[in-house]
C-alpha cells in the first residue's frame, strides 16, 4: 500500500471517529432514553428528527451524500473531466464524503426509523457497506497515473520500462530474477474462493521479495541513488505482478459489484427523494 493511501486511510478513520464522538457526546443522553421517554427531555423540540439540529444532520448527510456520487460520477464519465486530477483522489473524496453523509443520517434519525426512512436507511448503509468493498477492489486493478485501468498491452509496455530499469545494474538483474521465481510458483485463481486465499499468498510473496531485494542491495556495492531507484522499481514490478495474477478474476468481482451496488444506489436516492418529498409535505423545512 503506498503512503499516500496509508495516510488517506489514517485521516478517514480520524474524520469518522471525530464525527462519531463529537455527535455522540452531543445527543449522548438524548440517545440513551428510551423512546417513550424523549418527548419530555429538555432538547426533544431541537434533538427528534424533525428538530432544529437533528434536521440539519440530516440535511447535510444528505447533501454529501449527493455531492460525493454526483462529483465521482461526472468525472468518471465525461472524457472532458478526464485531465482535472487523478481519478483515484476523485474517489477519496467520493468515499469521505459518502461515509460522512450516512452518519449524519443515522444520527438524524436519532437511532429509531419506520416506513420510508427506514429503507432509504437500510439502502444507504448497504451502500456504504459495498462502497469499501468497491474501494478494496479498485486498488487491486492496475492503473496509470490519472487513475484509469490499464489495458493488458499497456500492463506489459509498463512491466518493460521497469525491466529496462533495473537491467541496468547486476542487482537490479538479480532481483528481476528473484521476483519473477517469487511469484511464477502462484497459479492464478479460477472462483472467487480462490482469489481470496491467492491475495493473502500474493502479499505474503511480496513482503517476502521486498526484504530479499533489500538484502541484494544491502549486500552490493550500489550507491544510495541507485538502490532507491532498484527498490523503486522493484516494488512497482511486485505490484504489477502482484495484480496482473488475480487481475481476470478481481475484474469478474469487480463487474459483479457493479451489478449490485448500482441498483442499490439508485432505490436508496429514490426512496430518499420520496422521504423528502413526504417531509416538504408535511410542512418540516427545518429553519428556512
């Protein structure tokens, strides 16, 4: 996993622990009563979904939850978008923001939910739910710079500009040697099944690879220049080989996943609109 995505994880669990603290302590009591109970604490007229501040949580898990589809959704779609930024930093900010706006959903809610609310609920974590397993996916399948899939003649030109790379030095030939003995003994998957188990032994053998490479370095004679350019090279070629093994069938998954979150993105905005609509009509427009 490179630093920069190590790093996107760390401030994404920080923004939803924050959230998540933040709000609870705010409603912390308010959420512990029973429901019976609420109409007569001090803060229903604000905390119950309908008030003031309940309302807003809703209002604007709502909104992100629309920005962070809508943006991802024309950049990926509109080849005129295609040069503004990596597609894969475009996605981040889809996944925040569509982490974020179902948690101010929920405490919208005020942990309790029936009939339309309810499903546009349930729909949305499901959503969510899928989103990360689509994030897990994503980063399994090879991809250029701006963040768009490689195709198998691009995959190869790229295996051969790494090649080229480390040909230049005897350790660089030895680790081309070393990674290639590494991960040709890894048949590639043929069922789902298999493609789980082969992940967990593809990181294996790559962790494995990259000491050893590091031990052919530490060994030789190279200067430090040359050793991060062969550890570079190394770890993009591990990678390559790495993702081109389980490339067919995480692509399969991949479609798979498409099937089922598509569908269940398009019922959760339905039934959010028609939870709207039922709101506006029963005169809650919070403060406007």
């Amino acid at each position: 996993m490179k630093e920069s995505h190590l790093l996107f994880l760390v401030f994404l669990v920080l923004i939803i622990l924050t959230a998540i603290v933040s709000l609870s302590l705010k409603g912390f009591e308010y959420y512990l009563m029973p429901v019976e109970l609420r109409p007569f604490n001090a803060e229903y007229s604000t905390m119950k979904p309908s008030g003031s501040y309940s309302h807003g949580l809703g209002i604007f898990g709502a909104l992100m939850i629309i920005v962070g589809v809508s943006v991802y959704s024309t950049r990926k779609r509109i080849r005129a978008l295609w040069s503004i930024g990596k597609l894969s930093r475009w996605l981040e900010f889809h996944i925040v923001l569509c982490l974020l706006g179902p948690i101010l959903v929920i405490y919208h809610t005020t942990f309790k939910a029936g009939g339309i609310a309810a499903i546009s609920l349930w729909t949305m974590l499901s959503v969510a739910l899928s989103g990360i397993i689509g994030r897990f996916l994503y980063t399994l399948i090879p991809r250029n710079l701006n963040g768009n899939e490689l195709s198998v003649d691009e995959i190869d030109k790229k295996m051969e500009e790494i090649s080229t790379a480390l040909q230049t030095s005897e350790v660089g030939k030895q680790v081309i040697q070393l990674l290639d003995e590494s991960f040709e003994e890894i048949q590639k998957p043929r069922n789902f099944s298999e493609t789980i188990s082969t992940l967990f032994k593809l990181q294996r053998v790559k962790s494995g690879s990259q000491k050893q490479t590091r031990g052919l370095i530490a060994g030789s004679n190279v200067s430090h220049d040359q050793a991060k350019m062969i550890i570079s090279s190394a770890n993009a070629r591990a990678t390559l080989l790495q993702k081109s093994i389980v490339l067919q069938q995480v692509e399969r998954i991949f479609y798979y996943w498409h099937v089922i979150h598509l569908p269940f993105s398009i019922i959760m905005f339905i039934t959010l609109a028609a939870h709207v609509a039922v709101a506006l009509w029963l005169g809650y427009r919070w403060i406007l």
